[in-house]
C-alpha cells in the first residue's frame, strides 16, 4: 500500500472544510472556501498552505472574508495537533 503524501496546502484545505469529529467550530462552507481560494490567487498568496500563521485581522485584509469565516480558519488552524 503507497503513502499518501500531504503537504500544507492540502492540511489547510482538509482543517477548513472537512466536518471532522474533533471540532466544534463548523467548517467553512463551499462558497465561503471558494471565496478563500479566489483570493489567495488574486493576492499572489501561494496556496492554502499560507493561510498557516496568519490571525483573523490579517485573513480579513488580506482575503476580504467575513469575520466569521476568519474565525473558523483561525480557531481549525491552531488546533492542527487534532488532525
């Protein structure tokens, strides 16, 4: 059996928008992932992967996402240690 090979991208895109038994906080739905996705690549951001590190005021300005969206990446990043 091959290894399944995950990057960060990949880990971001599965924290967001899995709804996975460890977490409490809703995972985003398609459209609000769909609205992420469009402007990473409009701000030249490479891929979810970047989302890592980055607070709920800087996903705002950065994407132009609702504060509650920035909300649910914020809280299912910090507790990758889950996944």
């Amino acid at each position: 059996m091959e290894k399944i090979m995950l990057n960060l991208n990949s880990l971001a895109t599965m924290l967001c928008t899995c709804d996975l038994y460890a977490y409490d906080e809703a995972a985003l739905t398609s459209d609000e992932w769909l609205e992420v996705e469009k402007n990473l690549k409009v701000h030249g951001l490479n891929g979810p992967g970047s989302l890592f590190g980055l607070n709920s005021d800087e996903l705002m300005d950065i994407l132009d996402i609702s504060e509650y969206s920035a909300y649910k990446i914020v809280r299912r990043m910090k507790s990758i240690q889950f996944f």
